[in-house]
C-alpha cells in the first residue's frame, strides 16, 4: 500500500468516526483542531424545521452517504419563543432530537443560534413580539434587545449543555456561531454597531460552551471569534482569517439560489461548486466548508420571509423531498473523497505553488516520508494543456485536477461521472369532479362589522401581530346620488384587493424588489352608504437588512375621484378586521370545519373561498405532493397543517408560474380520509388540483476517454492485490442506480462511440457499437445497480478507431 494512500484512507476512516465521540475543539492557523488532530470538514446545511423527524434519519444518512463529516442548521428563535418566556420544542421544534439523531449517525455538528439568522425565514427568525418591546433597536448596542438576545441564547446553549451536546461534554456541537452577517448592516448603525459586536462575542464566549464560536461575514470578528465566508467564491472572495492563528472556514457555500414568486429558478452545477470548494482549499487554506443548503426542504405554513416561495433550495444535493439529486449530490461525493485522500497532506504538508501557464498553476505539498499531492488549475474558459513533473495534463476549462500521488488524476472538478436523475411526479389521485369539493364564502367585512378603529391608516405589521397575512381596511362613504368614480390606492406591499359593496373591483401586488405598488380602477357608487372593504395580505415578513422594527407594509393612501372632485378617504374614520373568519374558527381542522356551513361546490368560482374535500394517502413510501396548478393564490392545509402558501398567477418572465406542486409530508397523512382544505384568494378552479408520488423514474450516465475511473475504484485498487483487477477498476464507468424497490426495467438509449449530445438530449453519431443496447441490457436490466466500463473489450472491439469514445446510457425505472 503506498504511503500516500495510507495517510488519505487513515484520514478518511477518523472523519467517519470521529463525529460518534466529540472531545476537545480547538483551532490553529490550518484547520478546526478536535481530539489533537486537524480535521477538513465538510458540512451540509439541514434545517429542522423545513422538515419532519420521520424524514430526519434519512437525510442525516443520505449526507453521510455523501461524504459529509459535519450537519449545519440554524436556531429558529421565533419557532422556538412564540411568546415572552415560553417555549416550543416540540415536533419539528425538537432541536435536541435532530442533534441527537446526527450523533447517532457519527456526525458532527455546526449549531448557528444567531438568534438573527435571514434564512429567507419570516422576520429573519426573530419573534414579532420583539416588535412591541419599548424602545428596541434590533440587532444593535440596545439594553432591551441586547437582554432578550441573551436570554433566548442562554436558554439554547444551557438546554443543549444538560443533554450534554457540545463536544467538550462528548457531544456532537464542535462549532457555534452568534449573530449572522452582521457586517451587511453594520454601518446602518453607526456608533452602535461596533459595541454591539463586542458585547455578542464575549456574551457568547461567557456561555461556556467549551468550543469555538464563529461570526459569518464579520471581518472584524473580536478574538476569540472566527470570521468566516458566506457566497459562491469564497476561494477568490473571503479577506482570510483576521488573525495568524484563525483557520479558513466557509459557513455557506451557496448550492443554489433561493426562489422568490415571479423570479425564473437559476441553476448552479455540480461542476462549479466543485471548482470553487477546490479553491478555497488552496488558495485561502481552507479547511471547512459548509454547503448552504445540502436540504432545503419545505417552508410550511407562513414560515416563508417576503415573497419566498414554500419550496426552498429544491436544487440542493437533496431536493426538497429529501430525494437525492444527480449529478449535484454523486459529483460533491467524489470530491470530498478526493481531497480526503489529500487531506493528511494538506494539512499537515508544506505547500508550494508555481505558474503552468498564463491562466493555470500547481499546487503542491509534500509531506512526511515522501507524501506528496497536486492540485492542477486552470482558470481559462478553455482546454489548457500544461506539463507537471515529466507528464501532459489536458484540464477542461476552468476546472482544477486532483493527483493524490502527484501523478494520477483521480477526480476533475469539470468531469462528471456520477449519473443524471429524472424525477418525475405521478398523479395518483384528481379531484375532477363537483362532487368532491364542498366550499365556504369567506365573509367580507364591512365598517360596521369590525371592532378596530382608528381615524388614520394603521400599519399593517404592527396591527395583525404576524397572526395572519391579511388584514382588512373598511370604511363607509355615504353619497347623496349613483356615480362613477376612480378609486386609487397606494400600499407598501404586498397584495390588495379591493371590494366596493362586496363586489371586488380590482387586485394588485408588489414583487420582491419592489413590494409597494398602485392600484387604480374605476367603481360605480351608490346612493347612499357605499361599503370599502380593502384586504391587505402579506407574502411572509421581511427578513434582512437594518431597522426591521422599523418596516411598513399595507395601505398608505386612499382616495376617490368623483367628477373631478378628490376625496381623501385616509381622513375618514376605519374599521379594521385582523385575519380571515375561517382563520379564527379554523375550519381548516377537522373539528373547525363544523364551525361554519359549507355548500355543494359550483363551478363558476368566486375570490376569497374555502375549498375542502377528503382523500385517501396514496400507497407506498414515495414522497407526496399535491399539484395546484389551477389555483391562484392562497394557502393549503392537510388534516390541520399548512403545508404552505401558494402562488400560481405569479407568473415568471417566461409565463410559468414559480411553483406549482407542494409537499405533502407523508407524516401529515392518515390511512385514509384525509382533510384537504384550500383558501383561494382569486378565483382559481379546484377541478384541476391532484395529489401524486414523487419518484426518480430515469437515471443516465456519460463518460468518455478522459473521465477519471470513479473515485471508489481507488478504494478497490487498494485493498485488490489480483493486478488484472485493479487495471480493469481503473477505468472510466457508467454507474446506474435506481431508488430502494426500484429497478432498471428498460434501455432507453445506449450508444458506445460518440453519441451526440447528453443526458438532456442526445442522438447517435457517427461512430456507433452495433451492440450497445444488446451489452447494456445484459449488464443492466433486472437489477437496481449496474457499472459499465468504457471499454472496447466491453462492447466488442474499438467501433471507430482514431476519435474519442463516449459511451452514454439512460434507463428507466420501476
């Protein structure tokens, strides 16, 4: 066995055991320091609550599975302390049973309490109830908000300190972090900021934890604080450690980005975050790095800050569903076991780097008894030849080659061997007919009918308390003759919709750039007492920037044009209404449904209704979800729960709506007779709406001549000593994989030769194997796994001699 695979496998065997124990946490210049040895680490973000404890084992294990040593989450400070001084632990709250659950897995974890954590999280996870303390200045050198972050923060540190959880008590904790890229806001702040960081460090630092504490984004972190990156391209981006004896640390390595309403999804590949987590290990030392998110998950209920849609992160490794997610997930698996194999070397080796060329380099560290491994980058947007110790490396445009050795390519960030998935969703059940649909008019308040007034326009935050989306603004306009009339309206977000005489004239939003709007449109009055009745709904809180106490939403002004004569109705005397009545009965429960009458469904649909009906689950362990795609705008319950907001008119530049299926968690659901309840604030049609499973149904794999063998050849190669063997496991390979109780059932396309094209489209091409499907369906069909090598034995002999080979397969499965 040669030396340098002994050190990286040695390495890899102490990261996957490791987390089990816990022990002491320290730090030098290179890397987190645990049990006396440097650690590189690799995380993944998982948050809690944008899932459930039945789905939390498997993505603990799928993580693991994925080559993680360590799982990040946030603190949900308003999850957690609905109200002053009490406190929710339970169900997707039960923070001590996730951490408990990744020890038993043997990870480690990274706990980022905050309490201010953005998080695309409703008031970026402070409780609403902050809002009201009297002269508070969140997030600042302020006495009363200074002594309720405190507060909450000893109550989690403590809490976890007596289940023994931090790695100091041989738990799982080995890394905090206070506060959340507090620099973004700092200077909003002026002389209050700086104090205001020095007090959340020591406060920290005093809670005795017994491991490091972390700022993220605070270059000026006070010692004994780390400051740390948050981005894309920490490698080229990150200042570096504020002090000689601080490591490298990324706490978010962006996997995606997060979707708003109306935005088109952007897609960040595999292939690029593998570049950039290479760089950051070479060029800034880096020696963590988490991935932010590994699973988004669901933002259930109104979780979701402004304008955020309820699936979040579904392009992470693990998509929302918990699915694993090809080629993200397989491609990070590959290289974390790459540099693994480095590790023992690069943390402890002596660097050197020096010029290929004009836009590439080598690093190289050499360690004891003759160690030695090289990084090869090119930074070009083109191939680039470049010559390293006697040998010719091709490396792919800006892609970053990994030799454990110092002369074999294991793993090239740009070179993907890990398979494609399809995943693809059955409906399995339609709620097709009138039959099945039982509905309830939302009552529309008039002035009369409220219990709040004010002689001015309320703020709408302040009024509803976060207790609901809507509000409703009701006034009375009394007229001595029929007119027509222009009603404008001006609102600071998010969406109105406006009713004269129980009639709605008209709707508007804003977007997330641009909450606020205008809504103007004509109306006919009566003679008499004429009835305004304005509902202001939310899209979830603000979560970032400086003064959130300070932010305003819902109406601003309201006038009436009349035969040229203006009449400003904010002067008037208003009636307000917090929430919808079906809210506060919550006919949306099985035992609030029978609070009000609902009638047989009619077609013809109507803004501001109630639907519900009754389903069985669908069979099997598949993910479910439901498919709103007829709907409007709204939210959606399942036998109580939300399973979150919906908004399918808000459309993307290209005429698609942002989301249109939901996650239905299959622990929300019974055998049978399930509660469906829909509240749709527009007039969309509930005969469209179906429930189905969620499943990878195609997986594809395409490699050519110059992909490296999969990195678990290296493994084989190692423990084999038959020489034909670890010749043969060197070579590049398809490797299919279906679900669990899955299996490949057909080819649907095999072509050893040069297939035009990839897994998102391809055809044959010139040069073709004859017996390509014939070979495949041999190796593959029956069975849940197969591996094909690229090989001419494989598939009879060299088809084209003189041109690169590729082979490319895609299959079903069932």
């Amino acid at each position: 066995m040669s030396m340098w695979w002994s050190l990286g496998w040695l390495c890899i065997v102490a990261a996957v055991t490791g987390g089990v124990s816990g022990g002491s946490v320290t730090y030098d210049d290179r890397s987190l320091i645990i049990n006396g040895r440097r650690q590189l680490l690799f995380s993944g973000s998982i948050h809690y609550p944008r899932s459930t404890p039945d789905m939390w084992p498997s993505l603990i294990a799928k993580a693991k599975q994925g080559g993680l040593d360590v799982i990040d989450t946030y603190v949900f400070w308003n999850l957690h302390e609905p109200e002053p001084g009490k406190y929710d632990f339970s169900g997707r709250r039960d923070i001590v049973s996730f951490i408990k659950q990744i020890q038993a897995q043997g990870l480690y974890v990274c706990l980022r309490i905050g309490p201010f954590i953005e998080s695309e999280w409703s008031y970026g996870g402070l409780p609403f109830w902050l809002h009201d303390v009297p002269n508070i200045v969140f997030r600042s050198d302020n006495e009363p908000f200074k002594f309720y972050m405190e507060s909450f923060t000893t109550k989690i540190v403590n809490m976890l300190k007596s289940e023994n959880l931090f790695a100091s008590q041989d738990g799982p904790i080995i890394i905090s972090q206070i506060e959340n890229e507090y620099q973004n806001v700092e200077k909003a702040f002026h002389e209050k900021g700086p104090p205001y960081v020095i007090w959340a460090a020591k406060m920290a630092n005093d809670l005795g934890t017994g491991v490091p504490w972390v700022m993220c984004k605070q270059d000026d972190a006070p010692d004994p604080m780390i400051n740390t990156c948050n981005g894309m391209r920490c490698g080229e981006t990150f200042v570096g450690p504020n002090s000689p004896n601080k490591p490298a640390l990324w706490t978010e390595n962006w996997t995606h980005f997060y979707d708003v309403y109306g935005n088109i999804t952007k897609i960040r590949s595999a292939e690029d975050i593998a570049y950039n987590v290479v760089l950051f290990v070479l060029k800034k030392k880096g020696s963590f790095i988490n991935y932010y998110m590994y699973h988004g998950g669901t933002n259930f209920g109104r979780s979701a800050s402004s304008f955020i849609i309820t699936a979040y992160y579904d392009q992470a490794p693990l998509d929302e569903y918990g699915l694993i997610r090809q080629p993200k997930w397989g491609h990070l698996k590959e290289l974390h076991a790459a540099i693994k194999l480095c590790s023992e070397t690069l943390l402890y080796g002596a660097p050197s780097n020096f010029s290929l060329g004009a836009l590439q380099e080598a690093y190289v560290y050499h360690g004891d008894s003759g160690a030695c491994a090289a990084f090869l980058v090119n930074a070009d947007g083109k191939n680039a030849f470049v010559e390293f110790q006697n040998s010719t490396y091709d490396l792919p445009p800006k892609s970053i080659s990994i030799l454990p050795d110092c002369k074999t390519v294991v793993f090239n960030t740009a070179k993907v061997n890990t398979q494609v998935n399809t995943r693809s969703r059955q409906p399995t059940m339609k709620f097709d007919s009138v039959e099945k649909w039982e509905e309830y008019k939302e009552v529309i308040p008039t002035f009369d009918d409220t219990s709040i007034r004010s002689d001015v326009l309320l703020e709408q935050m302040n009024t509803t308390k976060d207790v609901s989306d809507y509000l409703w603004y009701t006034a009375s306009l009394q007229q001595s003759e029929g007119s027509k009339s222009v009603l404008s309206l001006n609102s600071l977000g998010h969406v109105l919709r406006a009713f004269v005489n129980g009639v709605l004239v008209g709707s508007e939003h804003g977007s997330k750039s641009n909450p606020g709007f205008t809504l103007e449109t004509n109306i006919s009055l009566n003679n008499g007492v004429n009835h305004i009745s304005l509902l202001s709904a939310m899209v979830g809180l603000p979560d970032s920037g400086a003064f959130l106490e300070r932010r305003a939403a819902g109406l601003q002004a309201v006038t009436i044009r009349e035969n040229n004569k203006l009449h400003n109705l904010a002067k008037y005397s208003w009636g307000y209404e917090i929430g919808l009545l079906g809210e506060r009965l919550q006919i949306y429960t099985e035992k609030g449904s029978s609070n009000v009458q609902w009638r047989s469904h009619e077609p013809s649909s109507q803004p501001l209704t109630w639907y519900k009906t009754n389903f069985d689950s669908p069979v099997g362990t598949d993910p479910v979800a439901i498919n709103l795609v007829s709907m409007g705008k709204g939210e959606a319950w399942i036998n109580g729960q939300s399973i979150g907001r919906y908004w399918i008119s808000f459309h993307t530049p290209d005429g698609s709506p942002s989301q249109i299926w939901y996650h239905i968690p299959r622990s929300f659901l019974k055998p049978t007779d399930n509660l469906l309840v829909l509240f749709e604030e527009e007039s969309g049609n509930p005969l469209g709406v179906s429930i189905g499973t969620v499943s990878i149904t195609k997986v594809c794999g395409h490699v050519s001549d110059s992909n490296p063998p999969p990195m678990i050849s290296w493994t084989k190669q190692t423990l084999s000593q038959n020489k034909e063997k670890m010749h043969y496991g060197r070579r590049p390979k398809v490797q299919l994989s279906c679900p669990p109780k899955r299996s490949i059932s057909k080819i649907l396309f095999a072509s050893f030769g040069s297939p035009s094209g990839n897994c998102e489209g391809y055809a044959v091409g010139s040069c073709h194997s004859s017996n390509s499907t014939d070979v495949v369906e041999k190796a593959c069909v029956g069975k849940r796994r197969c591996t094909i090598p690229q090989s001419y034995q494989k598939f009879g002999g060299d088809p084209c001699p003189g041109i690169r080979k590729d082979l490319l397969i895609e299959a079903q499965c069932e």
